[in-house]
C-alpha cells in the first residue's frame, strides 16, 4: 500500500550546482584596480613588471593591452577625452557592458604591407581561481565590441585556456592552436554599436589555469576586410585617426563548471487524490532542458510541475557539452492507502478587548485539512460575518467584526464551518462561539 503524496519534490540530481555557479575567472569586468591613484591605472602589463595596476590581468606577451575606466574622467591635469576615458577616448566611443571598465586589444594589424602573415597583436590573460578537471564540462562567455578606430575588420576572436602562462614571440604564429570558445570564423566580427556575447562549452583536458582572449591565427589564415568607417580624433589624442587594423574591446569575462547530471530516483507512484510532483534540477548556468512525457515534448525549464492521471514516462534531456538522459517512471495507482483524518480542535470563547490576551477566535483545521468557507450568525439568526476561503489556507481567523468593520456585542454567536480533508472529502461542522469583551 503506497501512502497519499503530499507536495513532493523529487530531485533528479545531487546539490553540486552551487559551486557550478561560481564565476571562476577573477575580476571579470575589469573592475578591480592595484592602487589608488586611477588615473596611472591605463596598462596591463605582465605579472612581473612593476606598473601592472589592473587585479590579476596582464598582457602575456610583452606588449601593452589597453585599459579603459569611468573614473580617468575625473583626471583633472587630463580632462576627457583622454586615452582612457569612457565613453569617448582616443579609440572609439563605447560604454561598458556592465560596471565601470574594459580593456581594449589589437587583433590584426599589418606589420609588412605585402606580407599579411607578419602581422602584430595583442592579448589579455588571467590565472583561474580554480585548476579545471579533466573531462568536465565548462561553459564560457566575453562580451566584445569593434571599435571605430578600426580600419580592417576581421574574423578571428578566441578564449584559450592553458595548463601554463600563454606566451608568443610577436608576430610568430604557429597556427595549430584551436581556442575553446572561439568567435564564428564564418563571420566578420562587424558590430561597433552593441557588446556581443562570443560563448560556448568544452570538455576540460585538465590542469588549465590560465585563460587568454585573443587572435590565434596569423595574417595568412585570419581573413580580413576593409572597413568603412570613419572616425574624428579628439582633440587630445593626437591623430590617431583611422588604423590598418582591427582593434576590439572586452568585457565580462566568465568561465562555468557545469557538473553532470547524476539521476537520484527513477520510480515514483502517484494516487488519485495526490497533490501535484514536482520534477527536475536545479536550475543551472548555461544548461539547456527538454523534457517529453510519454514521447511527447511539454516543456523547456529545468524542472515540471505535473500530476498525471495515468502511468507516465518522463523523460529530461539535458544539454551541456553532450546531451544526456535521464527517465523517470510516474507509476498512477488506485489502490492509495488514505491519510488519517484529523478532526479540527474549535475553541468556544474569546475575549476581544484589545489586552493582546486571546483577543481573536484562531484556530486550526489541521494537517491536511482546508477551509471552503465559515458564517457567523447572530441570535436572530442574520449572517454577521462570512468568509470563502480562495487561498487554501488551514486557518480560522475572526476577530468580532462584521463584514462591514464594525465590533458585535458580548454573545453567543453560532457558526456554520465547512472544510476538505486530506482525502478531498468536504464536512460540515457547527456550534457556538461565546464573545466576551
């Protein structure tokens, strides 16, 4: 005999996503600084040298990325525009994604005019607050934006992650290395209006530690247009003007471990009087869900709400680096063992005088049990309160007031009380209730 299911949560998977929502890439919206004077702060540098202002970047190859911060604005011997001012600088007008701050990179720029395979570029690197694990799932995202300084567009944009610091003698390219997450090559990366979401998920190989945003590919296999834009120097910058280049810039920077799904119960019953199961996982980062009941798809959350009237497969699929399954059989079963009932405890008096002491007539209907509705009734038998209960609440409350708000006299007052029990069966129950003030 199966016991009626009250308000059940079934859980398909253990409670590791709190430690999958940790964002493991430190400072990711470049908003930490080394310091306290803000307008020094324009570089990252390498770990080694002494001018690196900007928390745990660095350029790994020995040259200088660009740093972007709301708070140059308040330079006051360099009034904005300034090389690193925000909105408008020397390179571009462009608000952050998020916060206060982004950094800015070449990721083409011809070095011989005839020889695009020679050609310079620039990175940003970060050491990982965790070492990732081998054969686990990771999913990850920058925001990256072209500037209008750029006078070649170009298609090539990756995030590569790396067991040791990420290094290159400049403008030598071996071009065997494939980033994780990398920009679709298919595409020109054109958009100096909005911030665009570059993503995806891998498996680790294990032992990475160390995450570079950058171009990967030399001038030979990086294909490139020219652009059309145009773009007025300010009047401090000097004449930057337009660059036989491609210069982006990036924010919000995010890597995600994404644990597998591991199924915790297979087989549940259900009866007729059941309340509704809930199904699921918790919601995780950058999960993908489907789920189908008997073959059928119903839903795309991480988790359903369902009471089936008949036996039931539900079936979650879930999409991260693979796609796994899992099953769960909703057995519907007539043959339910009730709920014992529990009658309700009324009480007989109360006392509303406003000394906090028993002032209202509360009590409880019991576990399981619901109000349908209660009517109070004066001695000359006119309704003098009444309440339908829309909430399903457990709950008898009156505090010696009419419906319309105003205080009834010391009495006895009879009431009429209908409630469902636990097994969804109505009663009805009446008696007296002394008011005393």
């Amino acid at each position: 005999m199966f016991r009626r299911l009250a308000y059940l949560f079934i859980y398909l998977f253990f409670n590791s996503s709190n430690y999958a929502q940790v964002n493991l890439v430190p400072n990711p919206s470049f908003e930490d600084l080394i310091g306290n004077n803000c307008f020094t702060q324009m570089l990252v540098t390498t770990p080694s040298t002494a001018n690196n202002y900007l928390k745990n970047w660095y350029a790994p190859v020995n040259i200088t990325s660009d740093y972007y911060n709301i708070c140059a604005n308040l330079d006051p011997g360099n009034p904005p525009p300034g090389p690193s001012t925000i909105p408008l600088h020397c390179f571009g007008y462009q608000y952050p994604n998020t916060g206060n701050a982004y950094v800015g990179i070449c990721i083409y720029d011809k070095v011989i005019t005839t020889d695009t395979a020679h050609m310079y570029v620039e990175y940003v690197s970060v050491k990982l607050k965790k070492t990732l694990i081998k054969n686990r799932c990771y999913y990850g995202e920058f925001y990256a934006n072209l500037a209008e300084v750029s006078g070649l567009i170009s298609n090539q944009l990756g995030l590569y992650l790396t067991q040791n610091t990420f290094t290159t003698t400049i403008g030598s390219f071996t071009n065997s290395i494939q980033p994780q997450i990398q920009w679709d090559t298919t595409q020109f990366f054109t958009d100096t209006l909005n911030w665009v979401k570059i993503s995806g998920y891998f498996l680790a190989q294990g032992g990475e530690e160390h995450l570079t945003i950058g171009n990967f590919k030399d001038g030979v296999i990086t294909r490139k247009i020219q652009s059309n834009f145009t773009y007025t120097t300010p009047i401090n910058c000097g004449s930057h003007g337009i660059f036989l280049s491609s210069y982006v810039y990036i924010d919000d920077v995010a890597l995600y471990e994404l644990p597998s799904p591991q199924i915790q119960n297979t087989a549940i019953t259900i009866c007729p009087h059941s309340d509704s199961l809930v199904l699921g996982d918790t919601a995780r980062v950058h999960s993908r869900y489907q789920w189908y009941a008997n073959g059928v798809a119903i839903d795309t959350t991480s988790f359903i709400k369902v009471k089936p009237n008949q036996t039931t497969t539900y079936v979650l699929q879930t999409t991260q680096c693979a796609v796994t399954t899992q099953s769960i059989v909703v057995t519907y079963s007539s043959n339910c063992e009730p709920l014992q009932v529990v009658e309700p405890i009324i009480p007989n008096v109360f006392t509303p005088n406003a000394d906090s002491i028993n002032d209202v007539w509360r009590f409880s209907l019991g576990k399981g049990n619901t109000l349908n509705d209660i009517a109070i009734f004066n001695r000359w038998g006119n309704v003098i309160y009444q309440k339908e209960n829309t909430l399903a609440q457990s709950i008898v409350w009156w505090d010696g007031r009419t419906n319309s708000g105003e205080e009834t006299s010391s009495g006895v007052y009879y009431f009429v009380l209908r409630y469902t029990d636990a097994n969804g069966e109505e009663h009805r129950k009446n008696g007296y209730v002394t008011l005393m003030r």
